[in-house]
C-alpha cells in the first residue's frame, strides 16, 4: 500500500470491491467509510453497466466492467469479495496472484480443502486474507472475554448458539425483491437458495453459531453430528442443527434457519453461571447488552454502541500495515473444516471425528 509522492505519513489502505453485491453496497462500503484507515477507490461487477450506475450512486472513483479488470488496478492495495459463496475460492485465489490483500465474505469455504487452497495462495503471495466474521469486532464480545478470564461462570461447559431468520417469498424468486431490481427486474432465486453457489442455513447464518462456540471456547470441536432439513425445490439445507463436542468433554449445541423466524443469539454457561448475548451477530449500531446469571441473580450491562463493519476494515487495515492478521486466515481454515464436518454428519447420520 505505497502510495508515491503521497505527503500522509499514514495512507489510507485503497479498497477494490468485488462485486455489486447487497452486503457491500449496505454495509462494508459504509463502514470503510465510518471507519478511519481505509477509503473505496474502486468496484467491479460482471456487468459493465452496473458497475458504472453502482459507482455513480456510491460516488466511487473507478468502475470495473470485470473482476479481472479490478484485480489489475494497481491503485487497489486490498480487496473485499462480497461473492456467493461457492466463488470466494477461485477469487481470493486470483487476488493473491494479482497481489492484493484479502477480506473474504464469511464463510471462507464450504470444504476444508478450498480454505487451505486459499490460505496457501496468500501465504505464497504475502498478502492477508481474512474471513469476514465482522461480529467478533463488536465490543461485546471482548466484555464476554473478560467476564469468561475473570471466571464469572466458572469453567465453561456449554455454549448454545442460534442465527435463524425467515426468509421472505421475494428472496425465492417469486416476488420483486432487490436483487431482481439490480437484475433487471429478471426473476432471480436468492444466492443463499443455490445449491451451484454453495447456498444453504449452515453456509449463511449457522455459521455464525459454529464461529461463536469456536471463539467462546478458544477451541475446536473434536467430533461433530448433525440434522438438516434440505429443501426439495432448491436443494440446499434451510434448517440445519449440530451437536460439537469439544476437548475437556465441553459440548455446543448450534443452528441456523431460513424457516424459523429470527434468534441471533448466544449463551455460555458454566457451573457457576451463565452469559447472554442477545443480539450476537447484528446488533446495529446502538448500545449492545450482554447479560449475566450468577448465583440465580441477572444483571445486565450495557455496551456502548459500534459500527463492527468499520471495525472489521479498520483492524484489516491495521493488520495489512502491520504486516499480521488477528486472529489469521488459518481460523478460517479450522472454521471450514468444521462446516464439512457437519454438512458430512447431516448426509451420513454418522457423527464425524475431527483430527
Ligand atoms: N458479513 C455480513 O454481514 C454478511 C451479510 C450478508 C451476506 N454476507 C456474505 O456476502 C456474500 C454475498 O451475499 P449477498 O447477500 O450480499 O449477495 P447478493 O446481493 O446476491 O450479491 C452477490 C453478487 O455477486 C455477484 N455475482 C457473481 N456471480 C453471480 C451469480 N452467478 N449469481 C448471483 N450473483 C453473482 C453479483 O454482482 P455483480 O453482478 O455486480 O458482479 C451479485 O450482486 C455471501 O458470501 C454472504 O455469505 C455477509
């Protein structure tokens, strides 16, 4: 992120955004901006047209009619891939190659293999890669991470963690939401909903729950099982819950729902109490609260509020100049190998043993 003849002693790592997607034009986008270490110099979409109207209303300088063409700006320090699913290998791949540093949407990847194929194209090419988990920013996290060092619950036991949400008619196609808009008004099913782009309630929001206990825990599971609901027209899980046992005989239970309307939720418990996170994943932007059962007694405190997109790219910015990634790419490996593991069980009904 040199930036010749440039009199700022700090310059602003230069973002490239790939793809028109909803999460970036909504929120990362903003967030670079309500954040202080980066700036948007760039946006590709598969669309030339599009990249162009997108560029206009964001007011960003540069449209791309093409990824590659993205890939090759040589004022884009880093880029962010808002791509379904089933792309963030390939691309992350080529941003490597083309040098540029990585913030991949969350989940990495579906299968452990493609997240080491990920992971080793940006250690070859010396550049970070990070999967977004923007939640983890949240300041209410890291109160969680203090109450659990102080050993207010005692030694952690249990984790309970939930992302459901009700997915509405139009994100199935059979309505006019905002990806048919952006499509032309062409009548589009829902990325989440397709099977050929790694779809699916575990890939979009149980995730969450799986990233939860791992982090809660500092640990990953040594053997997983797991139950899905696959849905008969889409072919993709809309429900799907899993039982992770970790070291020390510590047990998760997790899910993630596009049937179910919506808990973003986590608790942890040991036997001395139990911490709440009500609004875990998104929180918005206002106070936070994090709640606290001791000894049958709930208290509550209040977490100032924070933008996590902004944290998310301020402290990828920090880590690209400091030349190291918090936690490092290889979470989101150990992540991807627990998403196989469970997508496995719930094929097989078998439980599945992690190494
Ligand atoms: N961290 C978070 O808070 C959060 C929230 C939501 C989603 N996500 C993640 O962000 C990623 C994108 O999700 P989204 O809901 O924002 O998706 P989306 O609105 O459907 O956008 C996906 C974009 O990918 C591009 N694309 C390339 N090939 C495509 C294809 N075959 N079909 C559809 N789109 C294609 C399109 O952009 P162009 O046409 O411009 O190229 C499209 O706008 C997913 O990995 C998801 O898990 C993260």
């Amino acid at each position: 992120m040199s930036h010749p003849g440039s009199t700022m002693q700090r310059p602003k790592l230069r973002w490239g955004v790939v793809s028109t997607a909803r999460i970036g034009r909504q929120r990362f986008i903003p967030g670079v901006r309500a954040g202080t270490q980066g700036e948007v110099v760039a946006i590709a979409s598969r669309e030339p047209g599009r990249a162009q109207v997108v560029s206009a209303e964001l007011g960003i300088p540069r449209a791309h009619g093409t990824y590659e063409g993205l890939l090759s700006d040589p004022e884009v320090d880093a880029v962010y891939i808002g791509l379904p699913n089933g792309m963030h290998a390939e691309w992350t791949i080529r941003a490597a190659e083309a040098g540029k540093h990585v913030l991949c949407e969350k989940p990495l990847a579906r299968r452990a293999a493609d997240a080491a194929r990920m992971t080793e194209a940006c250690r070859r090419a010396g550049v970070i890669l990070m999967e977004a988990f923007m939640y983890r920013l949240h300041p209410q996290h890291a109160r969680v991470q203090a109450l659990l060092q102080q050993g207010v619950i005692g030694a952690p036991a249990f984790v309970r963690a939930s992302f459901c949400f009700s997915m509405d008619t139009g994100r199935r196609g059979q309505g006019g939401g905002e990806t048919n808009r952006l499509a032309g008004g062409r009548a589009t099913v829902d990325v989440r909903l397709q099977a050929g782009l790694e779809g699916g309630a575990l890939m979009d929001v149980g995730c969450y729950a799986v990233n939860a206990a791992r982090y809660l825990f500092g640990a990953e599971p040594v053997e997983v099982s797991a139950q899905q609901r696959v849905d008969p027209e889409f072919g993709v899980d809309t429900a799907f819950a899993g039982l992770l046992r970790f070291p020390g005989d510590c047990l998760a239970l997790i899910d993630g729902s596009f049937d179910a309307a919506g808990t973003q939720r986590y608790e942890i418990a040991g036997a001395a109490g139990l911490i709440q996170v009500e609004r875990a994943y998104l929180p918005g932007d206002g106070p936070a609260t994090v709640h606290v059962v001791t000894s049958g007694q709930q208290r509550s405190e209040e977490i100032s509020g924070a933008n996590q997109y902004a944290l998310e790219a301020d402290h990828f910015a920090r880590s690209v100049r400091s030349g190291r990634l918090l936690p490092p790419a290889e979470d989101g490996l150990a992540q991807a190998a627990v998403v196989e593991a469970l997508y496995r069980s719930a094929d097989t009904g078998q439980a599945v043993r992690l190494a």
